[in-house]
C-alpha cells in the first residue's frame, strides 16, 4: 500500500476516534478486509486506497458478504463488522 494514502488513512480515522481504535481499524480495513475483497475481485488495491467515500460504503454491503468475512466476523465476535460500520458511520 502507498504510504502516503496509508498515513493520510490513518489521520482522518485519529479524528474519528481513539489512537488504538484507528491502529485496529487501520489494519483490519487496509489489511485482512482488503485481502478478502481483492480475493473476491471486489475491488484491486486495498479499502483504505479508496479516495471516494460513496465507492466505498457501496462495497461494504458486498464485503460483509463474503464467506470469510461471515466466518471470522463470527469466530471474531462481530469486532471487524463493528469496523465497517463505524467507517459508515465517521
């Protein structure tokens, strides 16, 4: 991922919401989330790339779609369901 798009991804979520919150969120979106989308050719590069706000609420309902998602949103106790949705709601 761009460093760059990275860091600018991780400012506007610090002034949404707690440092270690913004860390969890971060890495879930910029990481597992994304891997899984990209898998399922939603999108190609990762979620916190994505400059457009609307493009990326649009993908949220396919993303808690996918299988993996359901699987380790479930084993996870719904804590990366909880990160999408506060990225809707920010």
């Amino acid at each position: 991922m761009d460093l760059e798009v990275s860091v600018s991804f991780e400012k506007w979520l610090l002034r949404k919401v707690a440092a270690k919150t913004s860390l969890n969120y971060s890495r879930a979106i910029s990481g597992s989330i994304s891997e899984w989308a990209i898998a399922a050719q939603l999108i190609d590069q990762p979620l916190s790339s994505i400059q457009d706000f609307e493009v990326f609420q649009a993908l949220v309902p396919h993303i808690k779609a996918l299988p993996t998602f359901q699987a380790f949103n479930k084993k996870a106790k719904a804590c990366i369901r909880r990160h999408l949705i506060a990225m809707q709601l920010i």
